[in-house]
C-alpha cells in the first residue's frame, strides 16, 4: 500500500487529472472548526471532508462515536468527491496525520491509491507553498465504486476474544487516557482487558512529521511478537487507531485491522451492564 507523501512531491502533483486532494482537518470538542479553518486557506484544489459527517455513519446508542458509513453511502461519498479506480487520492490534516489517517484506511480498503500528507497542512506551509481561500470546485464520478470495509473489526469478535485470545488489541490512545487516569470524553476510564498500549503520537518526530520509517520499524519490531492479523488496532472512536495502521505499513509491517467502535463503544457496553 502507499502510505505518505511529502509536501514537495504533493506540489508536482497539483494541477494533475488524476489528483483529488482532501483536507480533512477536524476538531473534536469544535466540530464546526474544520470547516472554518479550510475557509480561512486550504492546498490548492483540496476539499474539505468532514469526519464526523463524510467519514463517519451517524452514532447510535450501540456505536462508537465516529461509525463506519454504509458501504452505499461511503460509494456515493466517493463518487461525490470525484473518486475512482485510477486516482491518486491524498489527504491532509493539521494533526500529524491523526484524522487523515481514518480516510486513508477507509480509501485503501477499495484498491486505490491513496497517501496521507506528511507533516499535514503545516507542512505545506513550512514549505512556503500557495494556498487559497477559494472552494474548491470538483465533478463527480461518472462511475461508482463497490465499497466494502474488510478490515473493519466487529464488537463481538472484540468480546468472542476475552475468552478465544485469536488476536491481541492495541490500544492507540495516550497513556493516561489508557490507564485510566484523565478521561475527559467517554463514560468510563479504561482500556479493554487483555490491550496493551502504543498511544499513536510515538510515530511522530516533535515537529508532527512521522519519524522515518527504519527507526519505525526498529520500535514496532521491539516492541510486537508478530504484525498482521494477529493484531486489531482500537483507540477512542476508530480513528487513531488508523494511525497506528499507517505507521506500521509505511514501516514495511502488515497491519490493517481496527475496531471500530473502540473505547466509546466498550464504555457505552459497560455502563449499561453497570446499569
């Protein structure tokens, strides 16, 4: 799978049929501020996305916080943004590609050539490249995808595994949130048994770019017995978690799978058995 790009290789990119560029900035405690964030300048030809609403189905008593689509309206979502079978999709962010990386992992399950912007939005202007204010204008795909989200990770395979022990949950939130010790947005503080712990800010360097990918694969392969399938990637709403993903496959390491309704799911299953 391709997995970053950096800024100056995105600007070659820009002005290219093939290109379709998302900036998929958000903020959870302000859910209106990506918006007004891409308003005030955004990359060339970029258009918004936002998560809580394109990349995310509507939350129910039951779900995580940021659900999966339907498989039919994330088809629309991306014949809507101009998304086929031979585009070269990449995204950005302001957050070390921590919201990017959600729409990376949900694109690449569909076979297309999608890359998260290294460094994000800050980056590029780092770089002292253009941006604009002006909305970006798109045509939709004449054709549909068929979309299906094989790496989405179930609840109940989740449960099943307290007692089967199949596959082993890493969980990609901050230590203290992991440990209990600062929860400020679930019901409940903790982790699922059995997890352990990887918050996905260790990927980053202290300028929000992702360290490279040998050190990467040195501190993944010190620190797990095996990649693949024998791990499934939780955070708070399946959305860090896709960082964790991304980490390990642009370090040359399998990784796909992710829980989806992560903590907020398991809190909100807890709290009613509490109940």
């Amino acid at each position: 799978m391709k997995t970053l790009i950096s800024a100056a290789e995105l600007k070659e990119l820009i002005g290219q049929e093939s290109l379709v560029l998302l900036d998929s900035r958000f903020y959870l405690t302000d859910l209106s501020k990506g918006q007004k964030e891409y308003d005030k300048g955004h990359i060339p030809g970029a258009i918004f996305v936002d998560l809580h609403t394109e990349l995310a189905g509507q939350e129910t008593e039951k779900s995580g916080r940021h659900p999966l689509p339907t498989e039919s309206d994330f088809a629309k979502q991306l014949q809507l943004w101009g998304i086929t079978s031979s585009s070269q999709v990449v995204i950005y962010d302001d957050m070390g590609g921590a919201i990017a990386a959600r729409a990376w992992w949900m694109i690449a399950q569909q076979g297309i050539d999608v890359r998260v912007l290294d460094g994000g939005y800050p980056a590029w202007l780092k770089e002292g490249f253009d941006t604009t204010v002006e909305n970006s204008q798109y045509l939709a795909s004449e054709s549909k995808l068929d979309v299906s989200f094989p790496w989405s990770v179930e609840e109940k395979a989740v449960i099943n595994n307290l007692d089967q022990r199949s596959f082993q949950l890493v969980d990609s939130r901050a230590s203290d949130r992991f440990n209990g010790e600062n929860e400020t947005i679930d019901p409940i503080a903790g982790h699922i048994p059995g997890a352990i712990n990887r918050p996905f800010a260790d990927n980053l360097d202290r300028d929000g770019y992702f360290k490279p990918s040998e050190q990467l694969h040195v501190e993944w392969q010190d620190w797990l017995m095996s990649t693949g399938d024998d791990y499934v990637y939780y955070c708070g709403s399946g959305v860090t978690a896709c960082h964790n993903v991304l980490a390990l496959n642009y370090a040359g390491m399998s990784a796909k799978l992710v829980y989806v309704g992560s903590w907020s799911q398991w809190s909100k299953r807890l709290l009613k058995e509490a109940s």
